[in-house]
C-alpha cells in the first residue's frame, strides 16, 4: 500500500465522499488482477485468483475496487464476520488466510464485525476512502465495527489515520474501528462486554 496522504488523524465514518475515485464492487474479470496487486503491494500478502473467487461467490459485495477514468488503481477486501467470526477473530481462532465460510455472515445473517482482509492502491485510490465508508453505512452493515491487522508502517499510518486503534485480543496486534454511534458517551459507565476475556474461554 501507498503511503497514506491523510495527514491528520479523521474520523473513518465521515471522511469526504470522492467524485474522482470510483469506488463499486469488483467484477469477476478484474479479480486475477487484483490478486496481483495485493501480491505486489501489501507486505506478506499471498494470494491467488481461486483465493478471491471463493469469497467472491460468497459475497461478491465484499470486495471494492478503486478507480480512475476506468483505470484501476486498487481495491479493499473485506471479511464480513457473523457472530462465530467475530469471537474468533478475538480469541485468534480463525484462519485469515483461508478463513472458514462458516465464520462469515450470509445475506440473512447479521454482520457482527467486518475485518479489513487486505487493502492495496497506487496513485490516488485512497482518496476514494471516503467512498468505501459510504458503501459500509448502508444497513447491513453499519452496525459493526472494523478491524484490521496493518502489515506495514504506512498501514499503521493509515489505520490511525482514520480512527483505528490497537485494542486487547489473543489476535496479534488487532486494531478496531468503532461506529461512532457504537461509542458510549462520555462520563456513561462502561459495561462489562459479552465478549470479555474472562470468560471467553469457558
């Protein structure tokens, strides 16, 4: 990934909407592509064509690409978790290289979390973020809050560009993103969460 060109730190949910960047759900065609430029672009990154088209035909909405004049500049991949998933993801007990289907929500499931699986641009795509925020507030998935795992320094740049933060998980250096309307306000007590580590083993 590009270095980011957020030079200080805004919030993911209202960064500016783009008319330049084109920002759709990827076609199947483009996806050999794409795994190229995860591969080239994204540190650690190994992934194939048969790799995307099996999270594609489960949800072709999980993947969003970047684009330009009809040039393609990157795309973000997404892991939409339902419930099982995202306990998982906590408790480092999914695969994220070849994650479970079982771990993912359907069209009728409700999305518990979103993991940001890969993210790669060149030139101007990440200024299509604001964009890719707009296609996450539609219902489905507005509820849950994002995670992510930077792979480089301009990742970690990138993440608290937006509003990530590293949060307490048995998942190696996991960040979140919380919904602005997931936040409590302020002074109001927190409450112990179902997801506690207290008793996430029991």
């Amino acid at each position: 990934m590009e270095r980011p060109t957020l030079a200080a730190k805004r919030d993911f949910d209202l960064l500016p909407r783009s008319a330049e960047i084109e920002v759709q759900p990827a076609q199947r065609s483009e996806l050999g592509a794409l795994a190229d430029m995860a591969n080239r672009l994204v540190p650690g990154v190994q992934m194939t064509e048969p790799d995307l088209a099996r999270y594609y035909a489960f949800d072709p909405g999980s993947i969003l690409t970047f684009s330009r004049k009809r040039k393609l500049l990157g795309a973000v991949a997404f892991l939409y978790l339902n419930d099982r998933g995202h306990d998982a993801l906590i408790l480092d007990d999914i695969n994220l290289t070849h994650p479970d289907l079982g771990l993912l929500a359907g069209a009728s499931e409700e999305v518990s979390a979103i993991y940001v699986w890969a993210i790669a641009g060149q030139g101007r795509a990440m200024a299509g973020l604001g964009n890719v925020s707009a296609h996450l507030s539609q219902s489905r998935l507005a509820p849950a809050d994002l995670y992510a795992q930077p792979s480089s320094a301009d990742g970690r740049n990138l993440m608290i560009a937006i509003g990530f933060e590293p949060i307490p998980s048995y998942q190696h250096e996991l960040w979140r993103y919380q919904r602005p309307w997931n936040r409590l306000p302020i002074n109001t007590p927190a409450v112990q969460p179902a997801r506690s580590f207290a008793d996430a083993r029991h």
